[in-house]
C-alpha cells in the first residue's frame, strides 16, 4: 500500500459509508436484520426487436441481500469487512489493489472473485467509483507515441523517444499538462503487435499514440484512454485479432465489460473504430490459407452468444455483419497473419493504408 496526495472526495465516500453503517444498526436496534438493496446494471441485453432501452447509466433492477439467508449473510459480511478496510485506506489516505485487500483476510474471502464481487457491489451501494474507494489497478497496459504528461512523481516525455514502451499510469487523476502531437491513437490488443511496432518504428513514420491493454484491457489503461479522448480528441481506430476473443476485447474498449457495467460510463470509448482485422480482409488482402484456422466449437458459441448483444444491432451493425461473416466463412486469423508475405507489411501498408482509405467500421 503506498501512500499518495492527489485530492479526492475522500470525505463524501467516508460519510456514504458511516450513513450505510448507521441504516444496519438502527434495524439490528429495533430488533430487526435489515436487508440489503443493491442495484443491478448491464452493457447490454438480448432483445432483437432493436426497440431495448439498455442504458448502462440506469439501474435495471435490484438484489435484495438478506441477513436470514445463510450465503446472503455471508456476502454481506464480507461486504462491511471490505467496507471497513476501504473506509481506513479513505481515512489514512492510502491506497491498495483488490490483491492487497484480498491477502488481509485470506481465510474469510476464501478467493479473490470475492473481493472483487464485495467492491463492485460497495461502488453501486455507495454510487462511486473504485478509483474513488482508493482501490487501485495494478495496471498492465503501455503506450508509446507522440505525449507528454506528468503523473505523479513521473515525467512521461514519450515523444522524447517515440517508439519507446512507457507503463500507462495507474491514477489518471494525477495526469497534468497533457501534450500531444499525435493524429489519431491506435490501440493494438496484443503486446508481441505492440513490440512489432516498435521495432518498425512506427511511432517515428506516423504521428499517432500506440496503446496497449495486453488482453482484455485493465481497469487504467480503460480509464487512461478515456481520459486522452476526452483531453486531446483524437480519433481511435482499434487492431485485434480475427477471432471472437479479439472481437470481445473490442467492444469492451468501445461499450465495457460485463462485469463492471456500473462503471461503464467512466470508461467506454463510443469513439473507437474497429480498424482490422476484419474478417473480410482475409480476402481483401489475400491473406494464405495456411494462416487461416478453423474456429473451434467455443469460438462459435461466443461468437453466436455476442451476435445477440442489443449494442451491435444498433450502435454497430457493421461489425455485425463482420461477425456474421466469420461465423458463415468459420475461419480466424491472427493479426500476425498480416505479416505472412511481408514484416513490415503491417506497419508499412496495413495500419497507414487503412487509415487513409477510410477502411475501418
Ligand atoms: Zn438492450
């Protein structure tokens, strides 16, 4: 745990959580165990009528926790011990990852999906934000490219050496004096991509921001991606694989993950375009038979179980159509397929030819 100094609402988020204590006492005071209301949020539904109003801002319902069920009254102890600790790290200004939180009472979180559960249940309880419980990231993702910024105790003079992988900061709060000079970020899915851009120079042959989340993106290189849209309002076009986990990976850039709906707002891009690969640039671009596979039983049912998402129907359906495509063709690539001819193709051809052509969705 690491002490910090950056301003937050510390105060407000101390008296929510006093304000939740007092409601569970008042109730035990009057010879009754209350329970527990907590509001549910979604990315998206299932409705094909295109008529659904999925709003990740809105609850779309609640979860009564009771003290009379057994594992009921277990999550809700578990919930007012991770209160507690979050209330001290508040108090103490002080910081901790769910890693952290999780190793101060092994025995009784058992595993870590229950720490993760007990605080996305405490920021929908308290209307806030983990950032605001001083839960922190341990965050994963790089960057290069043409910014400068300082962060905390950090410079982080990228544009000093373009191609170079910088750490994405953790606390977005702490970015000052943000200086681009970049024309658009691109954000490569896989970091053995993000290192063949370095080693292209990418970042010297074009003036854009190369971000990567390395996987499924973390909590900060979301929030961090965020918050260079809503600063330098560049255009964001996004590489992933061919496949339905590459897919998924992109609309969790652009419309948020399931599991942290509440938090979608703070951390979906709207303005993200799906660049490549697109499965029909497997024909576009000749790509050989041999760098195509087969999808597996379980690439078809992600890949179908994603098709019934409200949001493609009506935000993006021509990435449902994309999709569609790979399921009737049931073939997937790599990104590293681009580079079957040639390594510097996708560098030198692909990312720059698509971008001005306009041949992203
Ligand atoms: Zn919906």
């Amino acid at each position: 745990m690491a002490g910090r100094t950056f301003d937050s609402n510390a105060p407000e988020v101390i008296s929510k959580i006093k304000g939740l204590v007092r409601f569970i006492i008042a109730g035990v005071g009057c010879g009754r165990l209350p329970t527990v209301e907590i509001d549910r949020y979604i990315t998206y539904c299932t409705d094909s009528s295109g008529e659904c109003h999925c709003n990740p801002d809105l609850s779309c319902g609640k979860k009564t926790l009771s003290f009379y069920n057994e594992s009921q009254a277990q999550r809700l102890i578990i919930i007012f011990r991770v209160l507690g600790i979050v209330r001290q790290l508040l108090q103490e200004n002080r910081h901790a990852s769910k890693r952290d939180i999780y190793y101060m009472h092994p025995s009784l979180f058992s595993e870590q999906t229950v720490v993760d559960s007990a605080i996305k249940n405490i920021c929908i309880l308290l209307q806030c934000s983990r950032h605001n419980l001083n839960v922190v990231p341990a965050g994963k993702g790089l960057m290069m490219g043409w910014l400068r910024f300082t962060g905390g105790d950090r410079i982080y003079d990228c544009i000093k050496k373009p191609n170079s992988a910088y750490p994405i900061p953790v606390h977005v709060e702490e970015i000052e004096g943000l200086v681009s000079a970049a024309q658009y970020i691109l954000v490569v899915e896989k970091e053995t991509v993000f290192k063949r851009l370095a080693n292209d120079k990418f970042c010297s042959k074009n003036r854009c921001i190369v971000i990567t989340g390395r996987g499924y993106p973390d909590v900060s290189t979301r929030r961090f991606l965020k918050h260079l849209v809503e600063n330098i309002q560049l255009p964001v076009y996004c590489l992933v694989d061919c496949d339905p986990y590459g897919i998924d990976i992109l609309m969790t850039y652009k419309f948020g993950s399931t599991q942290m709906a509440f938090d979608a707002r703070l951390m979906c891009v709207p303005e993200v375009y799906w660049l490549g690969v697109l499965p029909s640039d497997q024909r576009r671009y000749s790509l050989p038979d041999r760098c195509l596979l087969p999808l597996s039983p379980e690439d078809k049912m992600k890949a179908e179980a994603m098709l019934q998402r409200c949001y493609l129907r009506k935000r993006t359906p021509l990435w449902r159509l994309e999709l569609e495509k790979m399921l009737h063709d049931g073939v997937k690539c790599e990104i590293e397929a681009l580079s079957a001819t040639s390594f510097t193709f996708l560098s030198d051809e692909y990312i720059p030819g698509k971008i001005q052509r306009e041949g992203y969705i």
